[in-house]
C-alpha cells in the first residue's frame, strides 16, 4: 500500500511517538476523508497533542481508542505497538488493513534503497555501508529504526536504512538491496515467540529484493535464509573474511582489519557484510581499496556499543547498554579475550533463556554482577561455573562501585545487561546516563 493509496479513505494512526508524528504528516498530505491519531495508553490525557498535529488529526484515547481504530479503513500501526496486541486479531478480524509507516514509505521506495536487519550489527553495518557507499561516490541518505521516521526523509537517489523487527514485519515490498546482519532470538514477548520473531525478521527478503547479503558466518541464519538466497533474482553471500589481521575477498587482502577501529569479532563481521554489499552493488571494492581503507579508518563508533571510557584508576569502562540479550553480551565479552574482565548484566525480566551465556562463559575467568531485574535469574544460571564469580547489586550505580573493587588493576567494566531498559529506566540512553553517573562518581 502507497500513500496515495489512502487519498479519500479513513485512516487512524496507532501512536503518538515520533513515528506515528511522522506518519500524520504523511498521510494527511494525501487526502484521506478521515485522519485519527489513537493512543492507547492508560496515561493519553498526557500526551502534547496540539497544534498543527492536533489540526490535521484528532488525538482519541481511552474508551474510544479501540473505537476510533475499529471504524477506520486503514490503521497505520507505529512499530511500538506489538504484534501481540490483543486488538491486531480484533481489527484484522473486522476487515480493518493493518500496516506501517515503514511499509508504506517501503512501496514507494525500494528501487532505492538499501535495508539492514539483524537481531545483532545493524546499526553499525548499516551506518558502514552508508559511510563506505559515500567515499565510493554514491551518496545516501541515512535513516530509519536508528533515528529519522522513514516517512520523514528527504527525497534521495539513495537510501540506507536501518530496520527492526516491528519495521520488517509490515512491508509488503522489499528492498532492491535486502541486507542481514545475525539472527538469534530477541523481542520474543513483542512477536509471539520465536519462530515468529524469525518470520517478522526475514519478512525483508520475502518481496522480490534484487540482492540478498547475510553473514555467511552465522549458522542459524544462512540455514533460515536458505530459500530466500535460491529464488533472488542476484543473491550474494559474504565473498569477505577476516584472515589474521587482514580483511581478504576470496583470499585476496583487501585492507588490515585494524583499519576499523570497533573491537570484536562481530564488527569484523559487520564490516565484511558491509564490503559485501558494495561489491554486489557495483562498487569496485578492490580498485577503490585505498580509498575505502581511508573512509573505514574514519569511522566512529555508535553511542553505547561497546564505547570505552579511561578512568584514573586504570580501568577501562565500558558501555554497551544496547546489549539486550545474551547473545549480544557474548559478543561483547569476546571483544575483550585478554584482559581482565568485570560484566554487570541484568535488566527487564522477558523470560529468556540464558543458558547459552552460560555455555559460553564454561571455562572462562570472569567477574559477573548481577543487576535487578533479571541479574539474580542470570547468576542463577551461572551458578556452579569454575572461574566465574558472581555479585548481586541492588541497582547499577551499587554495581559499579562494586566493580571497582573486584576488577583487578588494568581491567575492563563492562555495562552488557543482556536486557532491556525499560522499568526501571526511561529509556537506554537514561541507562547509559546513570552508569557513566556512577563511573564519576565512584571515582
């Protein structure tokens, strides 16, 4: 579905966040007989809704929320709203079109655009691919789950997106360059359980993309894209490996991987995904190496992966609040093999199973606290493990002191929950605020 598909309809938009804002705009620049914004929060009489946005669309919340949904033709759901919602079922059972702000940017887009998904890595493959593309002499507008609305970017030649799960699950169109970046089980709640997951996941290669890139070194999801590779029109597995310190293509050294200046075996990974789309897309990777070399040696980090601080004690703290799940955190883990190592993990208690963190902690000499809500659950897990010691805290800044005194002389403090946020926090960057709060104040 277009935009201008919903020209003379009635449109209700589920949520008044940045994407359903954007969404607003959008839409009611299109004509529709009918725009509603719905916000089904107990807190709606809160939300600032007024001027220009509160002109073009009503706010309805509370006990016409539902109502206000139900009589429309098409409902615009901001990727917020979970699947799960007990109101999906209800709306699509009454005929009601259900899609996203993303979905609909998507159909009139996708010849442009490069889009990037994964349950790890896509925002810094993403940001990569839209650095390299740009010292190639293809410029590109970045956008997406990373921060801009799709419905708000500017026209371009090019795009490159960052997609989430909730993002992916609405499109009905592909696009031409479908990019994959890892796939293990995040946002279970959010998506009914994890095939489900999966299935929203990869919904970014189910409409006719031009090139398909994966991570070649990701089992689980080489064998879940497997058809999808098939039955591409140009399907490109990663040609790009890490050999040694050398990022090769088919053997042949490309650059030194210390070029990149992101630890860890993921973001060598990423930067190889990233090489690899480039080459599918027509670049010259290895003609332009010099100039690529250059352009990846510039490139900065994103805020809370993996951002190291220096302390005056000698420690090394660190900031991975992005890492909400135990497959993140193991990856985080492995950036720092040879150094002494102190993880606080813990947040919002969804369930999951970490057992794998477990397996990958099995002979390995680490200092874990654990952090309300889930750190108790986690130790329990760990419990048992030769060489693993482990610390409760009441709350992260009590974490931190404790670090201090637990990490030997030269080690690392790694902030890797491998959970979310929310509850106790506003958001992650409220978390990474109190912990970098904390590292001030302990100091």
């Amino acid at each position: 579905m277009r935009l201008a598909d919903l020209q003379g309809r009635s449109v209700a938009i589920w949520g008044t966040g940045r994407e359903g804002r954007a969404a607003v705009r959008a839409v009611a620049a299109h004509g529709p007989s009918r725009l509603l914004v719905v916000e089904d929060s107990a807190n709606y009489l809160s939300v600032p809704w007024e001027g220009e946005l509160a002109r073009l669309a009503p706010l309805a919340g509370g006990d016409h929320a539902f109502g206000a949904l139900l009589a429309a033709d098409v409902v615009v759901r901001s990727p917020g709203v979970p699947q799960t919602h007990p109101w999906m079922s209800r709306l699509r059972e009454r005929g009601v079109v259900i899609t996203g702000g993303s979905a609909v940017w998507m159909a009139d887009h996708a010849s442009r655009t490069v889009g990037v998904t994964g349950s790890k890595g896509k925002s810094t493959t993403s940001s990569l691919i839209s650095h390299l593309l740009a010292a190639a002499g293809r410029p590109n507008v970045f956008g997406g789950n990373i921060g801009v609305p799709l419905l708000d970017l500017p026209d371009a030649e090019r795009y490159v997106l960052e997609l989430s799960s909730y993002q992916c699950a609405d499109l009905t169109d592909s696009p031409r360059v479908a990019v994959v970046t890892s796939l293990f089980p995040e946002h279970l709640d959010a998506h009914g359980g994890e095939e489900a997951y999966y299935r929203d996941k990869l919904n970014i290669l189910a409409h006719d993309p031009e090139l398909i890139v994966v991570n070649g070194a990701d089992q689980r999801l080489m064998s879940a894209t497997a058809h999808h590779r098939t039955v591409a029109a140009a399907a490109s597995d990663s040609d790009f490996r890490i050999d040694g310190d050398m990022v090769s293509r088919r053997g042949e050294p490309v650059f030194p991987r210390s070029a990149l200046r992101l630890r860890g075996v993921h973001n060598g990974r990423n930067l190889c995904v990233a090489l690899a789309v480039l080459d599918g897309m027509g670049v010259d990777v290895m003609a332009m190496r010099d100039v690529l070399q250059q352009a990846v040696r510039g490139f900065e980090g994103l805020p809370h992966r993996l951002a190291e601080s220096t302390d005056p004690s000698g420690l090394t703290f660190v900031d991975d609040t992005l890492s909400t799940s135990p497959y993140s955190a193991m990856h985080a883990i492995d950036a720092y093999p040879d150094r002494p190592l102190t993880v606080l993990v813990g947040g919002t208690d969804r369930g999951l199973d970490y057992a794998p963190l477990r397996e990958h902690l099995r002979g390995r000499d680490i200092t874990v606290i654990g952090l309300p809500d889930s750190g108790p659950r986690i130790l329990e897990e760990l419990a048992g493990l030769p060489g693993v010691r482990t610390e409760n805290a009441e709350d992260l800044p009590a974490a931190v002191r404790l670090a201090r005194t637990l990490t030997p002389a030269g080690g690392v403090v790694l902030l890797s929950p491998a959970a979310p946020s929310y509850g106790r926090f506003r958001n992650f960057e409220h978390r990474s605020e109190v912990f970098l709060r904390a590292v001030r104040d302990s100091a």
